[in-house]
C-alpha cells in the first residue's frame, strides 16, 4: 500500500500515515489484526512517570471531553511496573485530565492498547474495535486446526501469487485459504462491520468505501480438497457467507489420489499431528508425492518441521518462519524446476 514503515517489532508493524488513511486502512488490510495510533512512546519506572508521559501526549486531538476509555490490552515485559490494572487505571486517568472529561460519557468508546517493555511504555488507540480484523464473520464452523484467517491472507501474499494463476489447496480443511484468496482477487472488502473509529467525532462523515459486487469478476479463483466430507460441505458454507462461492470449488478427495494439474499455485496448511491425531511418520514422504502431481507449479507448505527440505530432497527458494498458535512454524515456497 506504499506506507513507509519505520520499524518492525514483535507481532507489529510501525510506519507512518495520515488519519484519513484510517479508513482506507481498516477496509482493505487482509493479513494486519487491527489498525492502532500510536499516541506517546516514553520511559516509565514508577506511575508518576507513568502519568506524565501519557498526559504530554495529544489526546485532546482526537478523543473529545465525553469520551469513555477502555484499556482493552495492557501487556508488560521485563518492566518494573507490573500491575495491570493499576497501569490501565492510571493511563486512563492521565487521559481524562488531559481532555478535561466532563465526566458526561456520550457513549462514543476509546479502545486503548498499552505495551510495556523494559520500562519504555507505547500507549495506542485501537481504530479497529473490539472485532479483529481476522474476523471475517464468515467461518462459523472450522476444522480441528484452523488457520486464523489473517495468518492465511498473510501466506498468500508471502507466496507471491498471482491472481489470474489458479489457486489450489490440497487440504483445504475448512477453506480458509481457498476463500481469502478468492476475496483478495475479486477485491472484497473488510466492510459489512463497524469500526471503533466510526463513532468518534474526528471522523464524523467519513466516506467508507463498499466492495461494488457489479464490478466483479465471475472467474474461478481457487480450488480446495480434502479427505473429509463433512469438511468440504462446512467449506461450502463458509465461501458462500463469504460471498465467493461462484468463485471457488471444494471436492472431497484425498491428496494420495489427485489428478496432475500444471502451472498452477498451490498453498497448503497440511496436517502435522500436533493437534491432529494419526499422521503417520511417513506422511511428509508421501507428501512429496505433491511435486508430482502438481507440474510446472509453485507449491508452499506450512509445517513445524525444520527439515522439510532434506525430506523431499529440494531446496526452498524461502522460508519464512513465525509463531503459530504459539508454535514455531515454517513456511516453505517451493518454486516449479
């Protein structure tokens, strides 16, 4: 999107905008939780110090005198300050004086998210409201592991694909990868949801953009399979609250027994027995059997496995590797010979 970013940190993304980008940035950010203004970045050792940092920051800018705070997340590390509820309380305190509450709440609510790491506070305003933007609102049902839905967008886009190649997952459990990648390729929006930042009096007649259904593509997107049928109809069901079922096809067919495609993108989340019982010790060996089946294609794989690539006896042309759940997962992207 052309944002020049300052600096990554764990589980964020610093870069630099505009308030007018807000929107823009809520409605079509697929891989991103949720949108936060940073407000003020500074040492804090005891609560006095606390206190002073937050209030120097310009609050009265954005947030008007009957607005309600909520510390919504308070997260501390190797910090002398501990106490979560007694840091929320003195932010939110810090923040009433500054904009001189009249203690008369309108109801227009503040989302607040606090971070503190060996002593330096970061204190944000969350644009995005108590729904993440990985909740798409379509998948009411899921598979045993699912795949959160911006951790699926986010492999997509790391894959390198290309929209007009046809998409294919082979274990496509509950399609979550099938289905975002047919609404990054027919531009579906994030909208048909409110956002926290839509009540708040700076951005009163704010225009939010709507995805405009006439104007998309009636094309195959994707195509998912899995062993599972119950799988495949609960697939089903997701793409059409999704509002893409026209534009992708799930069948219930197991990987051992699918027919050769060629020069097609294949990006797969397969089983790998952490929460999924009964993957055979073979099963990555057998998996290699993928290599074959799909010619002249890229193909990317999602594992914890660090040896992924002596067992098919191929090198990666990447890897990326990141937290899962809580588990250290690689994802490979293995590019057609």
């Amino acid at each position: 999107m052309n944002f020049k970013i300052l600096k990554v940190t764990a589980g964020h993304i610093h870069f630099a905008g505009e308030l007018s980008d807000i929107a823009k940035l809520n409605l079509t950010l697929r891989s991103a939780e949720r949108v936060l203004i940073k407000m003020a970045e500074f040492e804090a050792k005891t609560f006095d110090e606390l206190f002073e940092g937050t209030f120097s920051a310009d609050w009265q800018d954005l947030v008007h005198n009957r607005a309600s705070l909520i510390v919504e997340k308070v997260k501390v590390r190797n910090s002398k300050l501990s106490a979560t509820g007694a840091i929320a309380s003195v932010i939110k305190k810090a923040i009433y004086e500054k904009i001189e509450s009249r203690n008369e709440p309108d109801g227009t609510v503040y989302p607040l998210y606090v971070y503190l790491k060996n002593d330096i506070a970061s204190v944000f305003l969350d644009t995005t409201g108590s729904r993440a933007l990985s909740k798409r609102g379509y998948r009411l049902k899921t598979s045993i592991a699912p795949l959160r839905e911006t951790i699926a967008a986010g492999l997509i886009i790391v894959s390198g694909w290309n929209t007009q190649r046809l998409l294919v997952d082979p274990f496509c459990g509950s399609g979550t990868i099938c289905i975002e990648a047919a609404r990054m390729a027919l531009g579906i929006l994030n909208d048909g949801r409110e956002f926290a930042f839509q009540s708040w009096p700076i951005f009163k007649g704010v225009k939010m953009e709507k995805t405009d259904v006439k104007k998309r593509e009636n094309r195959l997107v994707s195509l998912g399979f899995d062993r599972d049928p119950s799988m495949v109809s609960i697939a089903r069901e997701n793409a059409l609250r999704a509002g893409v079922i026209d534009s992708v096809r799930f069948s219930n067919k197991a990987f051992e027994v699918l027919e050769s495609f060629k020069n097609v993108h294949v990006v797969t989340n397969p089983p790998y027995g952490l929460r999924i019982k009964n993957v055979d010790e073979d099963f990555y060996s057998r998996l290699a059997r993928l290599f074959d089946v799909f010619e002249d294609s890229t193909i990317c794989f999602l594992s914890p496995a660090e040896n992924l690539e002596r067992v098919f006896g191929r090198k990666a042309s990447k890897r990326v590797k990141f937290q899962n759940s809580g588990v250290w997962t690689y994802f490979y992207i293995f590019e057609s010979r």
